[in-house]
C-alpha cells in the first residue's frame, strides 16, 4: 500500500475503531508531526541571576524521545521570547499587621529582605582590667589539684610573669612578637595577662607544654596558634562563664595557612565555654512582623544581649532573605518567652505543620576572622590532626573561600577517634567556607551545633571515606552556593568543573546544609534551612583528595547508617528536581582533564550495598520537609522512607529504584499564608502528591494521607496541582505493573485534582497503570486496577472512567495481572534502553494492540509505536496485535513482564497457509528451552500445557506464560503489597514463518498483507482459564460487600463462602480465601 494510503487508513482507524486512543489525545502535540521543529526560551538558571537558553523542539531526529523533543510544550520553565524568559516574576504579597502585642505594639515593617551585611557580630567582652584587688585575689587564689578547672589546678605560671620566661629569655612576651611557650611549663593567661590591644604574630604550645585560660573576659588578638602540646579553656566539668574572645588578624604577618589555630598529631585542644541549653528549638506560636518577642517549644538559659537566629518561613530563602538575627532583651521566667530589643521585620511560621527554628549564636568563647577578613573573605580556621573537644564555642568570619583545608573547625586526617574528640553546642556565623568539616576522620560525634549564613556545603563529610561518625541535633541554615548554581532544564543537570580560583570543589554549585559524600554515618534530629538542598547525598565511586588512592572503597555503595528524625525547608528551588533530601549528583575525578574534580548535579543512582556487599536499602525514617522543591529527591536502586511528612512541597517524595513510601503525610497547602510558596507555577514543575515513574522502579505506597490539595480547572492540563501525577512523556520508557498502594486516605482533597494523566501521543502517557491494593486510593473500596486513559484499559462493563484524570478503574481480580510484551521484527521495531528511540510521531505509529472481540465503535484498544512495549492486563480475553505494515518473515515477543500464574494469550495476523517454527527460549537457562508444537485448536491451546501454537489461517494464537526462573528479580514486598519483578530479554518466543515468501519487503521483513483494520480476533471460547497456577487471593461472593466488609460481619465460615464455587474460586477453596486466612495471600495453592 502506498504511504499515503496508509496514512489515509490510519487516519480513519484513529477517528473512528480507535476513537478512545485518538480523541483523547488530540492535543498531543501535532506540531512535531508536521515537521517544522517549534522553539522556546528555556529558564536553565534562575538565581543568581536569570540565565536563559535557546530550545529546539525537534523529533525527527534520532533518538528524539531522550532528546526532550517536545520540551517547549510541557507548558512550565519555557518562554516565547528571551526578554520573558529573562524577566523575573512578581514577587508575593506584602507584609500584614497582626492583632495586639502582649508585650509591645505591632508595627508594619516594609522592608522585604534582610541585607545579610547588617547582621551584628558578636560583640566583644569587656575585661575588667588588672586592678590591684584583682592582682591580690590572683595572687592568693587557692589551687585544687583535684578540680575539674584546669585554670585551678596547680602547677603552672602566670603569662604575666617574668619568671614564666626566664628560661627562653626576653622577658613577658610584647605585641607584635612571635611567642613560644616554654618546654615543660602550664602557663595561665588571666585578666592580668595582657591589655585588650594584645596583639601577637603566633603562639607555639610545645608538645610538653600547656597554654590554659582563665575563666575571666579576656581579649586576644593573634595570627596563628600552633599546638603540639594542649591549649586548654576549661574542661568537659569545668565550663568557663566568662567571654574569651580570639580574634584571627592576617595584617601580623602570618601567612593564611597559618592563620587561626593548628593542633598538631599528639596536640590536644580543649576549648569549653558556657553551657546555654538548647542551643536551638523551634517557635511554639506564629510570629508576625513587628513582633518582639517569640515563645519557644523549650525552655532555655539564654542571655540579655546574646544573638539569636530565627530562621525564615518562606521558600526561596536566597531570593528573599527573612532570616532574622535578633538581640536578646531578656528571657520571661518560664523560659520560653525570648523578649527582643529589636522589632521582627517578617512573619515566622510556628503552626500546627511545621514550626520555624529559633538558635542562638553567642557563645561564651569565640574565635573570629579580624575585620579585614571580609573583603578577602578569607579568616581564621581550626585545623584538628591531633584531639580536640569543643563546646561551646562560636567561629565568626571563620573560613577561607575556595582554600580546600581552611575551614572554621577541621579534623584533618584524625583517624578513628573515641571520646577524646567530639564538638558540642558550638556555633559557626558568617563563614566564609563550609562551617564543620570531617576529613579523613571516623565516629566524630558533632552534636547541639548552630550554622548560619555560611558559604559552601556546610556540615561537609570530604573525601568519601569518613564512616561511623554521628550527627546529632544539629542546625545549618542560610546555607550559600558558591559561584553558579546547578540547574538546567532536565534531569541531565549541569556540569561543574574544578577552578582554584572560583570554585574549588565544584560539588559547591550545590551547596547544602549537610554534605554526605559517603551515606555509612549516622543523622539523627538535625534541621536544615535554606541551601540548594539540605541533605546532599552525591554520587562518588572513588575516593577524591587525600584518599583518591583507596582503590577498594567505593563511597556510594556505602550503606545508610542512620537517618532518623531530621528536617529540612526553604531549598531545592534551583533546580526542578532538586529535593530537601537529594540523593543525586556525580563528583567524580576527571583524569581527561588534568585530574581536574567534576561534579554534574543531575540523575545518578546510588547502588547501596550492605558490610558484607549484598544489596541494602537507604532508609529514611521520622524526617520531615516543608517549602522544599521535591520534599525527597531520591536517585538510588533501594531506598524506604518511612513516617515522613512534606508538607507546602512541589513534590511530597520523588523515589526511585525499589521504593516504598510508608506512614506518611503529604500536605499540599499549609496554614503559612506568606510562605511564597508555590510562587509562579509557570516556573515550576508541576505540583502533585506523589508522581508514578515510568520504568526501572518498582514502587509501593502504604499508609499515606493526602491533605489540601484544590482543583485548578482553569489551568492546562499536564500543569493542574494533583494529588497524584503520571510521567507521561516518553514513548520509549513505559511502564510494566512497577507500582502498588494501600492505606491511602484523604482529607481535604477536591477529586478533580485526584490524577494528573495527560492524554499525550506516547506510550507512557497510553500505558500508565497502577495497583490500588484495596481500593482506598480510587475509594472503590476493593482491589483496583487504576490504567490509564485508552479504552484498551476497558476490562469490563464494571469498569469505571474518570474524564478529570483520564484514566479508567476496574476491578483487580485474581486472574488480572498488569503485564508487558516487548515485540522486536529486527530492523523495524527499537530496543529500549539501546539509544535507538524513534520520535513518538505519527508516521512512527506501528499498527495497534486490542483486547479480543471487541471491534468497531466498541474496539477496546492502544496505539503501539515502533518503540517497543506493550503493557495492559491478562485475563479471560486476549492480545492481539495487528502490525500495519503486514506480516514479519521473523519476529521475537520478550515476555518483559508476566505475573507468576498468569498468560497472555496473544495473536497476531498471517497469510493463509503459513508455517511456522516458534521456541520458548530462556537466555541463562536453556535445560527450559522448548519447541512449540501445533494444537490441534484453539480450545487445545487454552487448556494445553503451554508449550503450543495455534494457527487458524488468519491468526497465529501463542499462549504465554513464565514459570520463572533465578534471573527475574525476587518479589519487591512491603506491608504485604507485591510488586513482581521484570526480566531483562531473558524469556523470548522466537517466531519464524518458514514458508512465507513475498517480493520486496517493507522494511526488509514483512509481506505486505490486505489491510483489514478491524480483524480482531473472536472473543475466546467461554472457561478459558488464564492462569497456570493458582495463588492465594480473595474472590468476594458476590459484588454487594467485599471481602474485608464480609469478615467484619463474621461470615467467613458461612456457606457463602463455599458455596457456588467457580473459576478463581474453585481453584484456592474458597471465596475470601486469603481475607479469611485459610492460605497465605499470594502463596501458591
């Protein structure tokens, strides 16, 4: 048939028999069909300004479906016109004025983001200076030798002694002057030690000496401290009450690498301020602006005048900056109402959802970069080779921008440590490079610490062999991305290449609150805020630095030690995929290129393995995400995120791999009214509960509420807000049956925004399916198959549709099970996954699949493509797919996906008097291979063996069937829903027509055959029994209750449920059977 009479025929097959499949789909993107590649502006980066790319949307080339072919059309993220695509949205309302103030009236605060220049530093103590009495009381201060003080302890000289010195000559050391402790000595600095403009180039602590501060306010300023002995502050009993303040000065001559304190190996540091508990909580109430006040979730012992953070409420935190550094006036009685000297410029969310974190950071010890520091933005740092404990101290201005090493607090290359190391209740400000850094280091216990306004991956974990170490309570917040950040229009993400200058550690395109280059540590009640993500989980499959020689450590293989009970907010708005929690992201070494670190921030996958280097799961447990991009975004073969909530989230949870989401709430609209969230939906992929993917998962939900979630009619559809979304743009990557649910619940949902499925031109969009275990999730209130909009998905007359989410219900009865073939005519058909993908166009359309006997107006059927992959239900009907282009010499069907139990009974169209050679052939079991033979009839071939074909002249019958063997993935199961694994081209009916002869064929394989759109074979002979074992699975009596209603009514021993047994029933004893326990659900029977 000429190609224009083939179009012309497809044409009436697809306005008419195939009504359902074309009408639906009438707004998919014809544009591309006719030729003429479409175009957009593309936003590839919107902060830290507005970077835009030119997009042709072009499917007619190869491969087209990988290529994003119709990216200009997926209606968010892309422009007309550069100049649209450059200008930012308009920004969200405007502050309000609340009600009355308890304590002091409410004013309006215009400003709409906090400069982060005017956040106060810590101010200075105010030493009493050296008086006579003070002097006197030094002089006559008893010692303890068994005191906790160090500072009260005997045996040591004051720094103000001559006698101190004597042995090194020169006397009480004077400014400017590189000092070195003597060998063998304990010196005391005091009140009395030096005026408040001490200034000193270096310190050097002897590895037999000791440098010990008293617990009075002391001022110091010097350019380096070298420690190979012990710099001592108190001790873990001794916590000093006074203010130490240390500031690191780069103008006295010391170099950068030197610049703040170095403890050498065998050094000790022991640094102890006071003890101001919590170091962070969480807002009890809303706060509005003009507020002064905020009442706590705990009650604290902080100080008149010290610095808190109130962290921000809204979601893009870099866009428009509230988080606010307030000043303590005083702390009420009950603890928990902080009085404020200044007035609260934004509105702080504390409702019943979520409630915004409340930190303070003063502390009574504080190490600082001098004011020159912040336009090198290069200050002091701590650098750990030896043992240090830390609490309560404050770093501010710490940190040397894109010096790798130079970091507020570093252990460096420490080794295993135990309790002689750990940081607690400290504090990082204003850092100019990361805040607490574990290097080469293991079981670290860094707990009750404060971030705020750092640059750079803050809690950062550096090479990708640090293991066992523990996070507890901790706190990153205004966490900055250094130079561009990692975004793109895809999930290919952007690339970022090392630069010394610029972007040292190009992973910081990326900058999160907490970086976790090798998962094998323990996270437990820690909160993020703000960041490009705040856990950042990425990718390494080497060691990089120090330890790019550790051949046999592979970081992202590592298993998830702990996740428990963190949180996380206002991130993940530069890229479309990026999440609170992201695992996701490549940092690898790139040994092209001078050895030069790469990092590409898009889709790569985390293989977790467990000690013994058998697959493992990540779990995620008791966590929590709000105004985030996706809530979790999660690229990994296992992952289980348990007793999670997302709440105001572009995405409650993006899971890959085998999957299951369990115990959970995702909330869609919150009580935070200036949260800014969503924002411009123009902008943003498109809101939903939960998305289904499309392929290489397998996905189980259970126990998960939806709440809030409205119904946008008046928008496109593909963009409406949903609870659920499908992924419906490729026609190379279909589903098979990769996704399951039970126990979902809704409240407060407008079920026109129940699916998001949009009837598109591909296949994913035809074959989108899922099983509702119970039917809570469609509320039929019985086992559900959910398939998408073609009539294909029509499995009976009971059958529902819903034309809101295009998508129809039906029952899941025991002899239904989602499956997929895979039909290969070489040359003709593409291979998944082998970069052959034809634009999903209409000349690319290869014929149909239809259920049997349905024909006409009434054809229940699919469009199938030159993309291979056929999904749809087994049952009492059949398979039939009709190839447009006639009949193949040679033709391989991959049973890709066949439940256990279950066949397929397929057909598909001949010449008459075809011959045919037809194997079942296992690729890694060949002792199961067979030859199929001719049944005598088509009743034969129902009730055969399996091992048969059935030729009637006009079409070729196969019944197919898998009885599986070791190479398909084991069952994925979680609260006892079942998701069946798919074998990868390894079960195949090879079909050849050993007679079929013609002269030149079509695409080097088929005969032309007479097109006869409508041959559909007959419906099957009535009995026909899909199934070739039986399991263990309920069949309800009768359609009035189902078998869960009929166990509450006490009738599972009742002769209703033996009597009038058929079918399924008959063949498992029973109806109920697995509802009234008389086998195990899914065993065999």
């Amino acid at each position: 048939m000429p190609r224009t009479a083939l179009v012309l025929a497809l044409c009436a097959l697809f306005s008419c028999s195939n009504a359902s499949d074309a009408s639906n789909a009438s707004n998919a993107s014809n544009a591309s069909d006719a030729g003429d590649p479409s175009s957009c502006y593309v936003l590839s980066r919107s902060l830290p300004e507005r970077e835009c790319q030119l997009w042709i949307d072009d499917c007619t080339v190869p491969n087209a479906v990988q290529a994003d072919c119709k990216l200009c059309s997926r209606g968010w993220g892309t422009f007309a016109t550069e100049t649209e695509c450059l200008t930012p949205p308009a920004q969200g309302p405007g502050q309000i004025v609340a009600g009355e103030s308890k304590l002091r009236p409410r004013v309006l605060v215009g400003s709409s983001s906090v400069n982060p220049d005017s956040y106060p530093a810590p101010p200075p103590p105010s030493p009493s200076g050296c008086s006579s009495d003070t002097r006197s009381w030094l002089d006559t201060r008893p010692s303890d030798a068994g005191s906790a003080c160090p500072h009260l302890q005997p045996g040591f000289s004051r720094w103000e002694s001559a006698q101190t010195w004597s042995s090194v000559g020169g006397g009480v050391p004077s400014n400017w002057a590189s000092v070195k402790l003597p060998e063998y000595t304990r010196v005391l600095v005091t009140a009395c030690s030096f005026g408040s403009d001490a200034k000193f180039r270096s310190i050097e602590i002897p590895a037999s000496s000791e440098l010990i501060f008293d617990d009075s306010d002391i001022l110091l300023t010097v350019g380096a401290i070298w420690v190979s002995g012990r710099l001592s502050m108190g001790s873990p009993d001794c916590r000093l009450q006074s203010n130490i303040m240390i500031t690191f000065d780069s103008q006295l001559g010391i170099g950068d690498a030197d610049l703040g304190i170095q403890v050498w190996s065998g050094g000790q540091l022991d640094l102890h301020g006071a003890w101001f508990n919590p170091t962070w909580t969480r807002l009890a109430a809303t706060v509005a602006a003009g507020q002064n006040w905020v009442t706590l979730q705990d009650a604290v012992n902080w100080q008149p005048r010290q610095h808190v953070v109130v962290a921000t409420s809204v979601f893009r935190d870099e866009v428009t900056n509230q988080n606010e550094v307030m000043t303590i006036d005083y702390v009420e009685s009950d603890g928990k109402t902080v009085v404020f000297i200044e007035d609260f410029g934004f509105y702080h969310y504390g409702g019943q959802e979520y409630q915004t974190e409340v930190a303070l950071l003063s502390r009574s010890i504080t190490l600082q970069g001098g004011p020159e520091s912040v336009a090198r933005s290069k200050g002091g740092h701590v650098r750990v080779m030896g043992q240090a404990r830390l609490q309560g101290v404050a770093a501010y201005r710490m940190g040397q921008r894109n010096l790798l090493g130079f970091y507020p607090f570093h252990f460096h290359k420490v080794g295993w440590v135990n309790s002689e190391s750990y940081v607690s209740d400290c504090a990082v400000y204003n850092s100019f490079y990361r805040c607490f850094v574990v290097h080469g280091t293991h079981n670290l216990l860094l707990k009750d610490n404060v971030a705020f306004h750092a640059a750079g991956h803050c809690y950062y974990l550096e090479d990708g062999v640090e293991e066992h170490n523990r996070f507890e309570h901790n706190l990153a917040a205004f966490v900055h991305v250094i130079g561009s950040p990692a975004g793109g229009p895809s999930q290919d993400g952007t690339t970022h290449v090392q630069d010394w200058s610029s972007l040292a550690q190009p992973a910081d395109a990326t900058a999160s609150g907490f970086y976790v280059s090798n998962s094998n540590n323990e996270f437990k009640g820690n909160a993020a805020s703000g960041g490009w993500a705040g856990y950042s989980f990425p990718r390494l499959e080497a060691p990089t630095g120090d330890f790019s020689w550790m051949n046999d450590l592979i970081p992202h293989q590592r298993p998830l030690k702990l996740f428990d009970g963190n949180t996380v907010h206002s991130t993940g708005y530069y890229f479309n995929m990026a999440g609170g929690i992201y695992v996701g992201g490549r940092l690898w070494i790139n040994k092209d290129d001078s050895n030069k670190l790469y990092y590409n921030s898009g889709r790569w996958a985390h293989d977790t393995r467990d000690e013994q280097g058998s697959p493992a799961t990540m779990a995620f447990v008791n966590s929590k995400a709000w105004l985030a991009q996706w809530g979790i975004s999660h690229w990994g073969d296992r992952v289980r995120v348990d007793c999670w909530e997302a709440h105001d989230c572009t995405r409650g949870a993006n899971i890959f791999g085998d999957a299951s989401l369990t115990n959970a709430l995702i909330n869609g609209k919150s009580g935070n009214r200036w949260s800014d969230f969503p924002g411009n939906l123009d902008e943003l992929d498109p809101i939903a509960g939960f998305r289904w993917y499309d392929n290489s998962v397998r996905t189980i939900l259970s126990n998960v509420e939806f709440k809030n979630f409205a119904a946008h009619s008046d928008m496109q559809p593909g963009r409406r807000p949903s609870v659920w979304f499908s992924m419906t743009q490729s026609d190379e990557f279909k589903p098979s049956s990769i996704s399951a649910s039970r126990g979902i619940t809704y409240e407060n949902v407008d079920f026109r925004a129940f699916l998001n499925n949009e009837p598109i031109d591909t296949g994913a969009s035809r074959y989108f399916n899922w099983i509702d275990w119970d039917g809570s999730a469609s509320r039929r209130g019985k086992p559900t198959i959910i398939g998408s909009w073609p009539l294909w998905w029509q499995l009976d007359s009971g059958c529902e549709t819903d034309s809101s989410s295009n998508s129809w219900r039906c029952d899941w009865l025991p002899w239904r099970g989602v499956a997929r073939l895979d039909v290969h005519v070489a040359g003709y058909t593409a291979v998944v996954k082998t970069f052959s993908a034809v634009p999903p166009t209409f000349v690319n359309r290869a014929g149909y699949a239809a259920q049997f006997g349905y024909r006409g107006s009434n054809q229940r059927s699919t469009v199938i493509t030159r993309n291979e992959g056929i999904t749809g239900v087994t049952g009492s009907g059949g398979w039939y797919v009709h190839l447009e282009e006639g009949a193949p010499k040679s033709m391989q069907v991959y049973a890709t996906m066949l439940p256990p139990g279950m066949s397929i009974m397929f057909a598909t169209r001949y010449p008459p008097s075809t011959t045919f050679s037809i194997k079942r052939t296992f690729k890694w079991y060949p002792g199961l291979n067979s030859q199929l033979y001719q049944a005598d009839s088509l009743w034969d071939l129902q009730f055969g063996n399996g091992e048969a074909y059935f030729f009637d002249g006009k079409h070729l019958y196969i019944r197919m069937s898998d009885p599986g063997d070791a190479s398909v993935p084991a069952p994925f199961t979680v609260d006892g829903v079942t998701v069946w694994g798919e074998r990868s081209s390894s079960l195949v009916y090879d079909i050849t027509a050993t007679n079929l002869e013609c002269g030149k064929k079509a695409w080097g394989q088929f005969c032309q055959m007479s097109d006869t759109w409508d041959d559909i074979p007959d419906f099957l002979p009535g009995g026909y029994k899909s199934w070739t074992q039986a399991f263990c699975y309920d069949v309800a009596p009768n359609q009035e209750y189902t078998c869960a209603q009929q166990a509450s009514f006490g009738k599972c021993d009742d002769g209703i449920m033996f009597n009038n047994l058929g079918g399924y029933a008959a063949a498992v004893g029973s109806h109920c059977a697995a509802t009234c326990e008389r086998c195990m659900r899914g065993a065999p029977v």
